[in-house]
C-alpha cells in the first residue's frame, strides 16, 4: 500500500505532465509505472488522477510541490523525485533552457535539504501556462475528491468555471442533479462513438428549459459532460450517486430524458435503447417500469 508521501510525489509528477500543456499517452504510461511500483489503491489512483485530467496551473502546482517536500524528509525520496521529473521532461524533443534550469535548482534543493523557494520563480518558466486561477481560490482538488470520484462532471465543471459562477447557476444540490443530469445523457448519446449534432442540441435544450442553465453556462456543462464521457466514466459509482441523491420519480424523469434524447436523431439505436435498459435496471426500475418510461417517449403506434 503506497504511504501518502509516494502519493504526493506522484501528483507532482501529474503537474509536470502538463508543461507542454497536455498529457500525453507516453507520460501517463511513465507515471503509472510509478503507480505499480508503489502498489496504489483505487481511492489513492483517484487522488492523483484529478491532476491528469484537469490542466494544472502555476499556482496548484506550487502547493503540489511544496507538500511533496515537506513531508519528504529523506534525501532519498527528494532524489528520486528529481530523477524521475528529469525522465518525465526528457520525453520531450528536448529539455529547454528553462527547463534545464529548473532542474538545477531542483537538484540544489535537494541536496542542501531546503524549502521550496526555487518554485516561485522557476515555476513559471517550466510550465508554459498561466497563473492564479480562480479554481484555485475555491480551495484544492482533494476538497472534492468525492465529486470526482462519483460526479467528474461536477469536479471537472468547478475546476472551469469556479464557485462564484457555479453558484448563480442554482443550489449545491441543484448542481449535483445538474450535472449527473449531463453525464448520463452524454454516456447514452456516445454509446456508439458518435454525439450527434441533433443530440447535442437536444442536451443544450434539456439543460436550458429544463434545468434553467443560463446561456452562459449551457456550453460549459455540455462540453464537460461529452469530454468526461469520452475520457470513460465508471458508471456504477455515477448510478450509485444518482440514485443517493434523486427519488424514483426524479430518476423515471431522468430515463424519460435520455431516452428522449436517443430519439433526437429520429430513431433510437438499439445500442442505446439496451445501455438505457442497463442505468434504468441499475436505478432499481422494474421491467415494467422501464417499458412505461419508453413508450412515454415513443410517437403512439410507433414500434421499436
């Protein structure tokens, strides 16, 4: 089982994966040969995860860094940090003048055992990314490992937008039925590898009228909930979540949607109609049920 410094000493290498602005396929591999070696738990895995699917800022990355450090008191943990930074960067065509400066200092701090200053001014440098952002000021990603783990439409939307614009979109518990709202319309609408541009618009529409997401806001939430769907989302934690949150008659509510959805396009797949069958079944609809919820849906003496 991996101790909390292994863990914080990944992270910092999940922030370092974004110097170029993006994570690459090869950078993910290096990180999770580190996630073997240390023999990470789901719940750790997820810790480190948020750093890899949400861009990482100067400022986040600071905090990340200077956490590392101070808890790792050997001299051994702090090489090893350096060696495997170096590696990670090395996967770039190569290193430039900052970057190669950057470690410098890395390795200075290391050996003379100090604090983290040289992140104030080589930091910004290395990373070719911006400063402090305001999802910084609405407090760290580990406040929200819940939402990530259960609700990445929710972690991933707080991270764009922060909390001040959040909050004029509706109540906390409005955006959590908001939100795993999206998820579930964007998992049924991508099934079969292609969000339709009818379906898309139904979404906007749905999360506009229904939900009341102001025009500002229905882009963002809509990209969030296509983007999550595409990275993969474990759909037994989001049912579990829907299902804690809303009551049956929300939920026959929330079928009746997706369904609706899957309609957008002028027929339903039968790819979407069986992964309907799967979340109706797995939110404790009867067969019954799930059969009334579609036929609502269906024009009358239309056949499926």
């Amino acid at each position: 089982m991996a101790s909390s410094t292994e863990v914080e000493f990944l992270k910092v290498l999940a922030c370092v994966a974004w110097a170029d602005e993006e994570v690459t396929t090869e950078e993910m591999n290096f990180i999770k040969q580190f996630v073997r070696k240390f023999d990470l738990s789901g719940d750790d895995w997820a810790q480190v995860e948020m750093y890899l699917v949400e861009k990482v800022e100067l400022e986040e990355m600071k905090q990340v860094t200077q956490r590392f450090l101070s808890r790792a008191r050997r001299k051994k943990e702090r090489a090893m940090l350096v060696k495997a930074v170096e590696d990670l960067l090395q996967g770039n065509e190569s290193l430039t003048p900052q970057e190669k400066e950057w470690l410098r200092d890395l390795e200075e701090v290391v050996a003379e055992s100090k604090g983290a200053a040289f992140l104030l001014d080589g930091l910004r440098s290395l990373l070719r990314i911006g400063g402090t952002t305001q999802e910084m000021q609405d407090g760290s990603r580990e406040a929200y490992l819940h939402d990530f783990i259960h609700n990445r439409v929710l972690f991933k939307l707080r991270r764009r937008l922060g909390a001040k614009q959040l909050e004029k979109e509706g109540s906390p518990d409005k955006l959590k039925r908001l939100t795993l709202s999206a998820a579930l319309l964007g998992r049924v609408g991508y099934v079969d590898n292609d969000f339709l541009p009818q379906e898309e618009a139904y979404m906007k529409k749905v999360l506009h009228e229904i939900w009341g997401t102001s025009e500002a806001a229905v882009g963002a939430v809509t990209e969030v909930a296509l983007e999550t769907v595409r990275q993969g989302v474990d759909l037994h934690r989001l049912v579990q979540e829907v299902k804690r949150i809303m009551p049956m008659p929300e939920r026959r509510r929330l079928i009746e949607g997706v369904f609706a959805l899957s309609k957008a396009e002028g027929k339903m797949s039968h790819e979407e109609v069986e992964e309907i069958r799967k979340i109706a079944y797995m939110l404790d609809f009867s067969h019954k049920l799930f059969i009334e919820s579609k036929l609502k849906v269906l024009r009358p003496g239309s056949e499926q």
